[in-house]
C-alpha cells in the first residue's frame, strides 16, 4: 500500500479574511426550463399548497438554507416587461420569450414569487431589464414593489393584492450585456452610460437599495477586464458591486484538470477586484467596489439535449443536468473559493436552484429529490457563517493541462464566534492516496471535533436520481482533535466538513 500524503494547516482566530455575507450561499430562478413551472410551481401537484407551489421544493430549498434568489433572469430579463407578470393572471399576455425560444404565460411574476421567497425564507434580488427596455421601467418598478403607498404604481401593487411594499434590498442593473446572444446587447459605453442613469433614477426611488452592474458575461470573453473597467468608470459611484458569471464541465473527461478548475475562478475574482481597485484608484475614491458572483455552477452534460427541444414550448425541459459526483467535488471547490474571497464576494447565486442546472430535480406530478451538487451547497450554506479563517495551508501539488502548482488539499474554514463552532471545509483532488490532514488550532482552545461529514464515491460518474441516490454524505469521517492539533485522514477524491465545537 502507498504511503499517505501529508498536509498542514495552521488556523487562527487572529487571522481573518472577513465576515462572510450570509448571500453568498444565494441562488438563482429564472423563467427558463422547468425552474419555475413543475419546478417551484406546479398547482396540480398532490404537494401543492393553496397558492399552487411545491411543498416538498420549499421544503427542499429550506433544507440549504438559501438566503438570497435571483428573479426573474437571466437572458430572459433582457425582453421582459415586467407589466406582464401582475395583475389579474386572466389577464396577463401570453409572450414570446426571445431569450429560450419559449411561450411564457405569465401565470408567475414579480407578486406570486416574492410570496413564494416568504415561503422559503429567502429574499429577492430582483432583476431589471436593461435590454429591451430601460430607466423608465426600472423606476417604475422599484416604485411598484418598494414604496409604501400614495403613487400610481405603489397603489396598482395594493390593487394586486399586495398591500405592503416587497422592500427588494438588492437589484441586478440587467444581465451579460456584452453577450452578441443577449437581446439589445451593449459595448461598455453603452451599458455603463445606460446603468448609471438607471441607478440614479431607481435611487431616487428608494435610496436604500443596493445595485449590483453587468460585468463580463465570463473571464473569455474578449473585451472581458476592459469591459469591467469601463463599466465601472461610468457606474462607480452609483453601485455596490460588480458581477461575475463562469461554469466549468469535464468536456474532455480529464479530471484532473476538472478539479483544478477553481483555480481559474480564484484568478477570475482576483483579476476583478484588481479592476474595479484600479478605478477606485483612478476615481481618488474612498468607496471599495464589492462583487457579486451572481452565476457559478458546473454546465455542460444537457447541451447536446438542448439543441433537440423544439421552440415556443411551454416550461420545456431545458439545462437539466445530472449532476455526477466529480460535479459535486468540483462544486464543493468553488464554494471554497467564494468563501475565501470573502472580504470582496459579498453575494453569490447558484444557477440554479430547480430543475435548471440545480441541485433540486422535480418529475411533473412526482417526487422531488437531491442532486449530488445539493450536499456541498447544503453544507456550505449551513455549517459556512461567520468570520472566514486565512488558513496557512502546505498541500503537496500535481500539475494538469491548463494549470500548475495544484494543490491536492484544498481547503479553508469558517469560524463561528458567537456559536463557538468552527467548520473545516476540504477536497481531497488525489484520485488513488488518502490525504493525511494535520491542523495546528492551538488558536482554538478546547475546541473538539463534532462530527466529520464525508461525501465519496467509487464511481465518478454516479448520479442521484427520483429512484437512487448513491451519492449521500455520511458522518463517518475519522477526524480527531488532541492538545491544538488536528488530525483528520481524508479519503482520496473526497468532499469534507469537519465541524469543531468549544467543548
């Protein structure tokens, strides 16, 4: 047998990143796919509640603990009116959606799904379209869903039935403007001329809100970083973030270089702040720019599919990927990234939250269920509040096709003052060795191992299904903590939490 690698980390309490914003574990549903119909809402489901959502989804969506959804878009915000979604629903038009090449029937909108949020727990970070449309309809909404009453459209949103305001805290200026495929795509200027004067006017409005600006629709597009500095030269003053989008897939079945793929979004996110820091340089401004990585997820086994489904269905099953466990490790990767950049991430979005690229899968009046990425999301999102640790980390590396120097112990932690819990968060990236973890947490006095939640597989491509789900953590991890010093064997290609607790 081989012998174990080894690695090191060091953990403590005076060593901090930065608090990590509770949205950073946000999601995402657009009208797309089945994300919202047979997805949140299906009214002639023996689980639908009064209102015609899910029940078993809310529960679901509870269970991760999601504190924050992006709605309704997407591609599909850029031709969306958003008048066509309140309302008498007898009464709304049925359009065409540009974006997916479906019929949208309105029968969800703005109303129906901030109720839903209620439901769930969750808040809205409601989107305006900047493509087809623009400042004017932008403040006519926030007016629509945030002011108190008195104005014509604070008082339609009473007619509707709503008589208190939503209070949206954070809206997203539009969606991939620099994308060719975006409907009334922009250059730089355009957008960044557009978006200020829509935060200006959405401001005026209610000036509590928060704004997050288009960045580049991913870090290959080729005005990506100028695209951002520009945008931001107009923006500045006006938001208080910036987003990024990126997925990743083993199109090439090379795992090695799969898991190493959050590498490149440590680079992304470090190459954005190092953007928007030049223009706060450039500005002389006191103001440091946030991010909002408001789209991450793994994207590729439904492409084929996609090309198949015929245009102008209703809710066609679209961007459902089955998530194997190779996706869950690579997931539970750049939940560490996020978590370790957060003193500049203040939010994130999965994309999505059902059905569409989503860790929650429904059948059309059947049993809702888990994909394989909904564990690491689940325990990210529940065990990661608090302050997020630097670690000092010493991993032996392997290097891949696209990248070098990786490490095979990827790895931070999440320390929970108030609670006195701290939470480990590590993959093992080696395909055959048990990785020999040894922490120095002197910093964290009696603290005691609760449990270490361990997520394997002997096949990488298995695939939780309505019927079977072989993927399924387990508490069975062997972690141990003695005198400051932890030591937990870490099954090769594993995802794992260790959770302590001040005795």
């Amino acid at each position: 047998m081989a012998d174990r690698l080894k690695a090191t980390i060091i953990a403590d309490q005076r060593y901090t990143i930065g608090e990590v914003d509770k949205r950073l574990y946000g999601s995402f549903v657009e009208h797309l796919g089945r994300a919202v119909y047979e997805g949140i809402y299906e009214p002639d489901h023996p689980e639908a509640d009064e209102d015609g959502f899910r029940k078993d989804v809310l529960a679901l969506v509870k269970e991760l603990d999601v504190p924050l959804v992006r709605y309704p878009g997407g591609n599909f915000v850029s031709g969306y009116n958003w008048e066509d979604g309140v309302g008498p629903v007898e009464d709304r038009p049925k359009r065409l959606d540009l974006a997916w090449h479906t019929l949208e029937p309105n029968l969800i909108g703005t109303n129906e799904f901030a109720h839903w949020a209620k439901k769930a727990g969750t808040e809205v970070n409601m989107a305006v379209n900047l493509g087809t449309r623009g400042s004017d309809a932008a403040r006519n909404l926030v007016e629509y869903c945030n002011h108190p009453g008195g104005t014509y459209y604070s008082d339609l949103r009473k007619s509707h039935g709503y008589a208190e305001p939503h209070k949206f805290k954070t809206w997203c200026l539009g969606n991939e403007m620099d994308g060719p495929w975006q409907m009334e795509a922009k250059t730089a200027e355009e957008y960044g001329r557009k978006a200020t004067e829509a935060a200006k006017l959405m401001k005026l409005v209610d000036p509590s809100i928060e704004l997050v600006a288009c960045g580049s629709s991913n870090r290959n597009m080729p005005t990506f970083a100028q695209w951002e500095a520009t945008v931001l030269e107009h923006t500045y003053d006006h938001v208080e973030y910036i987003s990024l989008h990126t997925y990743y897939g083993n199109r090439n079945n090379d795992l090695g270089n799969y898991l190493a793929r959050s590498l490149d979004m440590d680079d992304f996110i470090e190459s954005v702040v190092a953007t928007a820091d030049y223009v706060k340089a450039k500005k002389r401004s006191k103001k440091k720019m946030m991010l909002s990585f408001d789209e991450w997820n793994v994207w590729y086994h439904s492409n084929a599919s996609d090309l198949e489904i015929p245009h102008w269905g209703v809710a066609p099953p679209r961007l459902e990927d089955r998530y194997t466990f190779e996706d869950a490790l690579l997931v539970g990767s750049m939940l560490i990234s996020l978590m370790k950049h957060a003193d500049r991430v203040k939010i994130a979005c999965l994309a999505q939250l059902v059905n569409v690229i989503a860790p929650i899968m429904t059948e059309k009046g059947g049993k809702a269920w888990k994909q394989t990425i909904f564990y690491p999301y689940q325990h990210a999102s529940v065990y990661g509040r608090g302050q997020a640790l630097h670690l000092l980390v010493d991993s032996p590396k392997y290097d891949s096709k696209d990248f070098t120097d990786i490490p095979y112990l990827d790895t931070t932690a999440v320390w929970n003052e108030e609670n006195e819990e701290i939470t480990i968060f590590a993959v093992n990236r080696h395909q055959e060795q048990t990785l020999e973890l040894s922490g120095d947490i002197r910093s964290f006095e009696g603290y005691k191992v609760q449990e270490h939640i361990v997520l394997e597989n002997n096949d990488l491509k298995a695939v939780n299904t309505v019927n079977k789900t072989p993927v399924v953590p387990k508490n069975n991890g062997k972690a141990s903590a003695e005198n400051g010093t932890l030591s937990a064997p870490l099954s090769p290609l594993s995802w794992n939490v260790i959770r302590l607790k001040k005795a």
